[in-house]
C-alpha cells in the first residue's frame, strides 16, 4: 500500500532518468521511447534496438557505490596513470640514441630486433603491473567501503546503457578499457621514442595525445568529435570523458547503414593500435642509423 500510493510516484531513485521525465512506474515504457526520440540516425536506432533485446527488464537496484564519485575518481586516476605510464616509456629507445649506448647494443648477437622486442615488452611488462596494482587497490577500497553494487546500470549510470550489465560490472569494464587504452598510449610513445633522441619532445608529445580526446570533446561538435576522440589511441582517457561517461552517452560512430556503439568503438580501437604502434616502433628502431 505504501509502495503504490507513495514510492511508484516518485521520479525514479531521484531522477537517474536523466533525459526522460518519468515516474517508477511508467520508466520502462519512456525508456524504450527515449531510445528512439533521441537516436541520433536510422541506423544508430536499429543498432540500439537490437543491443536492448539482450537487456534483462524488471532492473535491479540496491544500494552501493552507484551513487557515489567512483566514475570521477577513477576517470582522474586513470589519466595520472596513463601519464605515469608514458614517462616510464619515454626513455625507452631515446635514451639510447642521446647517450650512444644504442650504437654498442646494435652490435651485440641479438642486436636491433630482438632488442627492440626485449625493449617493448619490458616496457609493456612495467606499465601494466603498476596500472594493474593501482586499479587493485582503487577497486578494493571502493568495494570495501560501499560493497559490490549489483543495481543494473540503467538505474544509477542513466537509461541509455545498452548492456545488461551491474554497476559492479561497470566498475571491471572501466578497469579494462583503462588497461587497454593505457596499452595504446604506451605503444604510441614507444613509437616516438624510436625516432626522436630528445627525450623531451617525446615526453611533449605522448602528453599532449593524452590530453587530446579533451579538446576534441570540448571544441568540437558532433559526429566528428567522436569519431577523431575514439580512434585517438588515448581515446579513453580525458578528465571528464571515459568508458563510464560513454556508457551514459547514447552515441554512435555511424558510416553508411552501419552504426558502432561508442562503448564498443572505445574497446575495439586500442585493441588494433596497440600492436599497430608497437610494429612501427621495432620497425622504425630497426631501421635507425646511428649519428
């Protein structure tokens, strides 16, 4: 009696509708036709439809670190990583070519090559055993303090989620997509590493494709800010953007009648420039004369 003559007319967990203007009872219903007012074409709303057929309806709430800071904190925390990270790879191969020591260990046995590989995967080997400790200890003190959060992500995140998914498993993709875009960023100031010796130009450099995605966020319009931001190799980083921003956005790298969720996009795309970056890398160190 209480739930239906108080709670059901009370704007949904105090206004997680976002967008829509709707009471608990009726959420679900403007949900499903927020989907297709604000879809920005054709194509990004039958891409839409089809992901929320795999969304689970009645969602569940509970209460947890949804409500907290944690998106922000962790979006922050990011960026200082991945910045911590690119000073760790910028000596990497520039050292090297200031101080002459590059010119000895090319003549060694397994010399160029093999070194340049040694290199890159040392590298990739430090930066990721600090981001993964690091976003232990993050997720442990969230989890410790406000335990796992198993509300659906519709609820605390915004309607627009197009995953069936937790705020627990919000929290993990976060911690991936961090781990893969930190990956890309390292493998694109590797790449400058070998072929600049000035180690702070390409400190300069990596620094300012870190902060990047923010510009491009803050000064450009859409569609193209998504599609230069996402397919930056530090595309997911940015003090006010990330995977838990995107997941809230409703927006959709469209070409033609194919539409990408910017979520997916955000994934995919350090996935293709990590190796990418590295193999230009050992390439262009490869193929480096000593001065």
């Amino acid at each position: 009696d209480v739930y239906e003559r108080w709670l059901s007319y009370e704007p949904i967990l105090s206004g997680s509708c976002g967008r829509i203007s709707c009471e608990a009872q009726e959420y679900y219903e403007a949900r499903r036709a927020a989907l297709a007012k604000f879809a920005p074409t054709q194509a990004a709303l039958a891409s839409a439809l089809a992901l929320n057929e795999r969304v689970d309806e009645p969602f569940y709430w509970e209460y947890g670190f949804g409500e907290s800071e944690t998106g922000v904190n962790w979006t922050l925390c990011l960026f200082a990583l991945c910045l911590f990270c690119t000073v760790i790879a910028v000596p990497t191969f520039s050292q090297g070519y200031s101080s002459g020591a590059d010119g000895i260990l090319r003549c060694a046995k397994l010399g160029r090559g093999k070194l340049a590989r040694a290199k890159i995967l040392a590298a990739y080997s430090v930066c990721a055993a600090l981001f993964l400790l690091s976003a232990a200890l993050f997720c442990a003190i969230i989890l410790l303090t406000f335990g796992p959060d198993g509300t659906s992500a519709q609820l605390k995140l915004g309607p627009f989620v197009l995953l069936d998914i937790s705020m627990t498993g919000v929290l993990a993709l976060c911690v991936l997509s961090g781990l893969l875009t930190m990956l890309a960023s390292i493998s694109f100031t590797l790449w400058l590493s070998s072929l600049l010796s000035n180690g702070v130009s390409v400190l300069v450099l990596s620094a300012a494709m870190l902060a990047l995605p923010s510009f491009v966020n803050a000064y450009m319009s859409y569609p193209a800010d998504d599609w230069v931001r996402l397919l930056l190799p530090t595309g997911g980083t940015g003090l006010q953007i990330g995977m838990y921003n995107e997941l809230a956005a409703y927006s959709f790298l469209t070409l033609g009648p194919i539409a990408v969720w910017t979520p997916f996009a955000m994934l995919a795309a350090p996935v293709i420039e990590t190796p990418l970056f590295a193999l230009l890398a050992r390439r262009a160190y490869v193929r480096h004369e000593c001065a």
